[in-house]
C-alpha cells in the first residue's frame, strides 16, 4: 500500500499573493463580474513562476502572451486564470519540445484543440511545463530541462510524465493545468505532489497537436488543486455538464485499501472486495511497440541526443517484434472483453501507486512498475481514472467517476 501524501487540496504559503489562492471558479466570477482584474491575476502567476524558477516546473514561461490575453478582456467559465500546459501540446508561435533537446526550436503554427478549448473559455497560458522526456517515465527528472522539484515533498519525484504540470499547482504557480496519461502521467503527478488529475475515457478529448508516445492509450488529462476545478476543465474540454456529486447507493469495489473506505461507506456507498482481470505480460507489447514507432526518425541514428533511460528503454523497444505486437493486440482486446463482465461495481477503488514517491535521484526504470501498477490497467482498459493525492477512483462510466470524487470532496474539505 502507497505512503500517504500530502493532503488535497494544498495549504496556500504564508505570502503568497491572495489572487492565487483562489478556484478557477471563484477567479472567473470575479474577472467576468469585473470585480478582478485579469491582468492582476496573469502578473501574480507570472512573479511567482519567475521567483520560483529553480524548481525547473517550466520549460518555456509565456509572459507576453498571457498578459496579451488578460489585456483582451477575457470571459467564460475560466476567465482569467492561470493555465499550465505541458510542452507536449502545440502552442502556434510557442515551442513544444516535448521535454527533448531534439525539439529544442520546434517552433508550431497551430494551437493543438484542447488548448484552444480552455482558451475559448478564458483561460490564459502562462507557460509551458517540464516534463518527462519525451513523456515516457513516471519522475520528470530531465537531463536537458532539469528535475522537476516536488513542492510537497522535497528530495522526492514530483512524478511523472507530467511532473511540472503538478508541481506549478503544488506551488500555486497556476490554478490550473493539462497533461497528458498514457500509463498514469497525469495521476502519478497528482499523487506525488498532492494535487488532482483525471484521465479521461480513451477518444473523449482530442490528442491532435499532443506529441504521441503509444497513440492507442494516450489521453488528454485536466489538473488541479480539486476536483471541482477538474470537474469544470473536463466539462470544458468535452462540452459534457460536470456530473452532479453522488456516493450514495453506488457499489464501490475495493482493489486495495487506501483510508478512504470509511468515508465511503458514511457517505452511503457499498463497499465490496474487487479484483482486476490477471493482465497478459504481452499488454506491455503494444505500448513499446508504438513508442519504437514513434521515434524511428530519431532513434538509433540521433540517439546520443536522448537521455539514459530514454536510450535504454528505447533501444529495448525497437527488438519488438511484429508478433509480439500483435500478440499484445490480442491481449489488449481480450482484456477488454474479460472487464465487461469481470465487476458489477460502479467504480474501483486502489492506490494510485504502490510505493511512496521515491527519492528525487532515483534510477526511473527501477521504479517504474510500482509506480504504474495501480494506474496502467485503466489505459489498457480506456476507462476514465481520477487520483485525488495518493488515492485513485475508476470506472466505466465517467459520471460516476467523477459524482463518486465530488461527494468524497464536498464531504472531507
């Protein structure tokens, strides 16, 4: 069972500025009423990213930009707040490097989707995060941008892939945020650094103008400091009305304990004893298949360019086999059919890791599959998947999901 991590959501520091302490909800009531000015709250980000730069939460901080929005006046749902955005997603005029030196002055001219719908809705980018090299390891330790230092828990991972995303709202540096999962890189964040992150259901946010790693599971994931932030992001990235907060009633299938079951249950839910299908050793198949695929135009022949992990693992990769490919092909669709019929409960309650968040210099391929075992199965699967801190719901149904952590929430904070 995961160490506890630190509680959600994070206590503002003595003298931070009041504008960041407060909700993306309560910054938009107060921008669209005119009550707050934008600009007030874009500055208040940008001086803190800037005197906390040392954490290496960002890669590329967009100053002008964000200020240029603030100054137009902006309204929606997410008027004037603060927006970091992992630097997988395409920015147009902005650098995306995907956490590589090899896409150092990739420069885009288009805004990928999911930007461009947190935008329309008012939100301002105020930089774009460190990560994970090329977004394939769970600690965001970057040998081209630098270690991405956890907020919470300093000397250990801020988590990974999206590790600077979770760290800038640890650190209130922004109200909110946009990673991407392929195997838990939004939750593993959110459960090293105390915050929120939700992976949607497979297909339901556009990836377009995301770099890839395994196409066939990555998904577009919103986090915050609560899930009524994430809430309110998914509802905006999908065009769905955030769900209304539901417990009682709903069948709760317990994967492992992880401290929340007592307010489950007082809160009216059923509890029962739950289990995964066994997962085939060829599921890991797909997944290095695709990420060698991803990287043939670079990998071997600029291969000194990359990391060390991302060398060894990518080497590895690239011995898969078209077989072994398509093996795993198989066993991904028979897990899928196994799962149907596998739990009659509504969600799935686990960990979200299964070790404490390790020390900050760490080996990452030692670690890594206790990090993901609690969280890769919901790629496999596609459901949607929420961590609040250390603790993890999933389901099918991605109103349940997130009723079940809007109850939990509403009733704990």
């Amino acid at each position: 069972m995961t160490a506890p991590t630190p509680p959600t959501p994070a206590t503002p520091p003595a003298g931070l500025d009041p504008l960041l302490a407060l909700s993306a909800g309560e910054l938009a009531v107060g921008v669209n009423s005119g009550r707050l000015a934008a600009v007030e709250v874009i500055d208040a980000a940008l001086a803190r990213i800037e005197a906390h730069r040392d954490g290496h939460a960002f890669i590329t901080v967009c100053a002008d930009e964000a200020m240029d929005r603030a100054r137009a006046n902006p309204n929606g749902p997410l008027a004037g707040v603060p927006l970091a955005v992992k630097d997988l997603f395409d920015i147009a005029g902005v650098r995306t490097t995907a956490g590589s030196s090899i896409l150092r002055d990739n420069v885009p001219t288009r805004t990928a989707p999911a930007v461009a719908r947190l935008e329309a809705a008012g939100a301002s980018v105020v930089g774009k995060t460190n990560m994970h090299e090329f977004a394939w390891g769970v600690t965001s330790q970057n040998p081209h941008w630098g270690t991405v230092a956890n907020p919470r828990l300093p000397g250990r991972v801020a988590g990974g892939s999206s590790g600077g995303t979770a760290a800038a709202l640890a650190d209130f540096q922004a109200t909110v945020g946009l990673g991407t999962d392929t195997g838990g890189s939004v939750r593993i964040p959110a459960a090293c650094c105390g915050v929120v992150g939700f992976k949607p259901a497979f297909g339901s946010i556009p990836v377009r103008g995301a770099f890839p790693l395994a196409p066939s599971f990555d998904t577009v994931g919103p986090m915050a400091r609560t899930v009524a932030e994430v809430a309110l992001l998914e509802s905006v990235l999908t065009g769905r009305p955030m769900p209304e907060p539901r417990v009682s009633g709903l069948r709760v299938g317990v994967l492992e304990s992880t401290g929340a079951e007592a307010t489950l249950e007082a809160l009216g839910a059923r509890l029962e004893p739950a289990a995964l299908p066994e997962l085939d050793p060829d599921l890991m198949a797909v997944f290095t298949a695709e990420c060698a695929v991803t990287h043939l135009r670079w990998f071997p022949s600029r291969r000194d360019e990359y990391g060390p992990d991302l060398q060894l693992k990518l080497a590895a990769a690239q011995e898969m086999t078209a077989v072994q490919w398509q093996r795993g092909v198989a066993a991904v669709r028979a897990l899928r059919r196994k799962s149907r019929s596998a739990s009659e409960c509504d969600v799935l309650l686990s960990p979200v890791m299964a070790i404490e968040p390790p020390a900050d210099d760490c080996w990452e391929p030692d670690v890594r599959a206790a990090m993901t075992r609690w969280t890769r199965p919901f790629n496999f699967l596609g459901w949607p998947a929420i961590a609040i801190g250390g603790i993890q719901i999933a389901g099918r149904d991605r109103d349940a999901v997130l009723g079940i952590a809007l109850a939990v929430e509403a009733a704990t904070s």
